[in-house]
C-alpha cells in the first residue's frame, strides 16, 4: 500500500532510479525544514528526503552532495545519496528537492540521554570530519561564512512584524516570537562587532548540522552514521561550539550541561586541538552570530511551517542566559583548558 506520497512522484522515482517497483511508502520522522520517507522495494528498503526549495538552490544543493561525497571517501561514515540513471544526486518535484539514500540502521538517543561514551564518540568523530575539511575544498563554488548583517536581520524583522500586525489576536506563540524578536533586536541595536573581530577563519568545510539527531550509533556506542549535511566553509569553532549548545543546553542549562560538553571537548582535542582563545573567541563569535538570525519566524510566519514552535520558548531561555552569562559560561567551558 502506497502512503503519503504524490503517484506523480513515485512514478518519477521509479523511473528515474534502478531500484525496481516501489511496493509501499510511508512517512518518517519529520525535520524542521524537510520531509522524510521510507520506500520498500522488492527485498530493498530506501530513504527519500525531500528539502524545501525556499532555502536551497541547485548549486547550494550540487555543494552539498559534493561535500557528502568528499567526506566519505576520507573515510567519515557519512550516508550518500544514491545517483539517478543521469548520474545526478537529487531531482525536484513540484518545487521540492528530493535526495534518495540507502536505507540503514543503527541506534538513536533523544536529546539529553546521550551516555559518557557516545558523547565522546561524537567529539571524536567532528575532530576526524573537521580534520577532512581543513584545507579540503573539493568545490568550485564555495559556500563561505560571512559576517552577520544588520540590513538582512531588520529585513527580515519587518516582514515578521507585518505579519503579525495583521493578526486579530495574538496566540501564546506569537507573544513566544515577539518576546525573541525584541530580545534579539535589543542587541543588533546596539552591537557594532562583525566576524571579522574574533580573529577567526573561514578554513575548514564543516557537516553545517552536527548534532545528536542527525547521526546513528553502533552497539558499542561509537558513531556508526552520520547523515544530513548542511555543509558550509566556516571556522570550525563555530560548528563546535553550535553543536554543543544545541546538544548539551538545550532545552535547558545545568551543570550536566557543562560536564557533558567538557567531556565532549575532551574528546573533540584529543585529535584535533583547538587553543582556549580560539574556543573563547569562538563561543562570543557564536553568541553574537545566534542574535542575529531569524529564521524561525521566518519559517513560521513568512513560509508556513508551524513545526518551529516546538523550540521557540528554550530558545528564550538560552538568549536570557547568554545575555546575563557570557563570562561565567566561557570561564566554566574552558576551565580545563
């Protein structure tokens, strides 16, 4: 039985991949900006991903592939798209982007259950990924990592605040946002630093969404697959200090939160070390590059997609911290350094 899929595009991957009849599709675990599937063939069973074209385009997509392909054959265990009978890595479908993998197994943690040992896997395996990607640029087209901008936050400011303008009524969620907004303009208002001050540099191809939910374990509690890749040329502090926030104070910061992600710094510097100015560069440099995104009312309120809400009030939380906290969080990270 076919299950939440267009006919049009089951027959389109059918014909466009040797994989044989699909005998039945159904919907998988949803991501903040994509679509997941799980298709059974004859005897085989594959993973569609389908990416919304509202922030990708063909050559970001073409640098994606070509960056999961260069990572894979450095020997990171990164899942790569399977290629059409025209020997491309993606097609689109109704204004969609949509990857084919191969279906693979292994062991997923919530956020937050993570053991002593698969914390320092997951350290170990970014120091080995950011080790393939320094210098390591198999891309024409580079995607480097700019300073933030004033213009593009304020840009996209307004057009939230339009929209919400023009609500009869105002639900908790929208008081969630606006309380974000406010707080996240307050100090775009007022900061005068750009990338360029931290001394840090765009070097190193980076996976772009390292964290607990975008890879598999093996029984033994080491990585077994990493999958997902937003990649970006980036200074590598910036995804390190990204994922361990994400993982480790999200939804909320104890002093678990700081032993789990010391541990995972342990593990991360054991291979590839990083000096204690370049992580507390890179964690202000961080800080100050979170105020000034607004993708998540971008989402919401300008592209649709309700499932961002989830994450809006422990992202208050975390702004609240940082704005009181900086100091007192680089001196506890970095108190081992």
């Amino acid at each position: 039985m076919i299950l939440i899929m267009n006919q049009k595009l089951k027959k389109l991957i059918e014909q466009k991949y040797n994989i044989g009849k699909i005998k039945n599709i159904t919907k998988s675990s949803r991501g903040y900006l994509s679509h997941n599937y799980i298709i059974k063939t004859d005897g085989q069973k594959y993973f569609l991903k389908k990416k919304q074209t509202l922030n990708n385009n063909d050559e970001k997509m073409n640098f994606i592939c070509q960056a999961t392909i260069f990572f894979a054959h450095q020997g990171i265990p990164i899942i790569e798209p399977i290629k059409t009978k025209d020997e491309k890595y993606f097609f689109k479908f109704e204004k969609n982007f949509h990857l084919l993998f191969p279906y693979v197994t292994g062991i997923k943690r919530e956020r937050g259950k993570l053991s002593g040992k698969q914390i320092e896997s997951m350290g170990a395996m970014m120091a080995k990924l950011h080790l393939a990607g320094r210098n390591g640029y198999p891309i024409l087209e580079r995607r480097i990592t700019k300073s933030w901008s004033k213009n593009r936050f304020y840009q996209t400011y307004n057009e939230v605040i339009e929209v919400i303008k023009g609500k009869k009524k105002l639900d908790q969620i929208d008081k969630l946002f606006l309380e974000e907004m406010e707080l996240k303009k307050d100090f775009v208002d007022k900061n005068t630093l750009s990338l360029e001050d931290f001394k840090l540099k765009s070097n190193h191809l980076v996976h772009g969404d390292y964290h607990d939910s975008n890879v598999l374990f093996d029984g033994k509690s080491n990585v077994k697959y990493i999958f997902d890749l937003k990649s970006v040329i980036t200074p590598r502090v910036l995804e390190l200090i990204r994922t361990i926030d994400m993982i480790f104070f999200k939804p909320k910061i104890s002093e678990r939160s700081f032993a789990c992600a010391k541990l995972f710094l342990k593990s991360y510097q054991a291979i590839y070390p990083i000096s204690k100015e370049e992580l507390t560069n890179g964690i202000r440099a961080r800080i100050t590059k979170s105020y000034y995104t607004l993708w998540k009312e971008e989402e919401y309120y300008l592209n649709g997609n309700k499932s961002v809400s989830r994450i809006i009030a422990s992202t208050i939380i975390g702004i609240k911290y940082y704005n009181d906290n900086t100091d007192i969080f680089i001196e506890k990270l970095t108190a081992d350094f």
